[in-house]
C-alpha cells in the first residue's frame, strides 16, 4: 500500500480551510496558499511542510470536482429529474460525476474512451432510467387507488343522503355509477 500523501496527513479542519481560500481565490495563487498552509501548521506546532505541487494537485482536484457537480445538475436539469426521489437523483449525480470525470481524464491523456467503459456507463443509467419510470408508476397507481377509494366512500356518503331524502334506488344507482364512472359504464 503506498504511503498516504502529504496533505493527507493535515488535520481536517486545515484542510476544509485550504479548500475554502483555493475557491474563494479561484483555484490559483497556488505559492501563496501553500505558504498559508504552513504557516497554519506551523501555527499549531505540526511537523510538517506542504508542498505547493501537492497544494496545486489538491487543487485541480477540488475544481474538477466542482465542475463535475456542476456538469452532474446540468445533466439532471435537463433530463427534467426534478419529481424523482432523493435516492434517484443521489445515483445519477454520481454517474454524471464519474462519466464527467472520465471524459476529463481521458481528454487530459488524449486518449478514446474504452468502448467497454462507455457500455457499461450507458448501461448503468439506462438501468436506473428504467427504474425510475418503474417507481414512478407504481406512484401513480397508488395515486390512483387513493383517489379511488375517496370516490367510493363520498358515494357511500352521498347514497346515505339521498336515501334519507327519499330518492329512488334506480337514482340514488345512477348518482353511484356517474361519480364513480362518469357514467361510463
């Protein structure tokens, strides 16, 4: 097992405070935020120093990840995701994340994306495509019976009443088929 990295070995809320002054300064000033970092650390009596190399690679990786948040909400906006679950929309960012990531990767290489790779994303999303449209109807079915089950207890309650004023048997059934049918039966 390789050794952990550098700033790996930084307390966490150093870290959270590194990643706070990259964004805020644009993810640059790269020699200055790595003299920050050390003069914290140094602050606090750790031994240790960081590099502005590891600072610089933190960065590109706090910035891709915004831009693959970024890409994944486009992504999600535009595949009108908004009525799904938490769950759903959790799973989806994820993929759009790891797709955006390796488009990036690969773009950084200047290398074709593995045709195996891209099946397998493709696969994954249409997966939970399919299952989103399955849990979205059995949504509407449930939606369905509900409504159902209100119509049929407001003809209860209606052919009680017609019953005490007095309304046929023929009319209070036909009031019965209309509200539950439309009458069309």
């Amino acid at each position: 097992m390789p050794p952990p990295k550098k700033l790996d070995l930084v307390p966490d809320e150093l870290r959270e405070r590194l990643a706070e002054v990259l964004m805020k300064r644009g993810f640059g000033d790269i020699l200055d935020v790595t003299a920050e970092l050390n003069s914290w650390l140094e602050e606090r009596g750790e031994k240790l120093t960081i590099g502005k190399s590891a600072v610089g690679e933190f960065s590109k990786l706090l910035k891709n990840q915004r831009d693959a948040f970024a890409m994944a909400e486009t992504m999600l906006a535009d595949l009108d995701i908004e009525g799904e679950s938490n769950m759903h929309k959790v799973l989806m960012q994820m993929i759009a994340t790891a797709a955006f990531q390796m488009m990036q990767a690969m773009s950084e290489k200047d290398q074709d994306f593995d045709p195996k790779s891209l099946a397998n994303l493709s696969r994954m999303l249409k997966d939970l495509m399919q299952s989103a449209g399955m849990r979205e109807k059995l949504r509407e079915d449930e939606r369905r019976r509900v409504a159902q089950e209100a119509r049929e207890a407001a003809v209860d309650d209606i052919e009680k009443a017609a019953t005490q004023l007095g309304m046929t048997k023929d009319t209070v059934q036909g009031i019965r088929e209309q509200v539950l049918f439309g009458g069309k039966r």
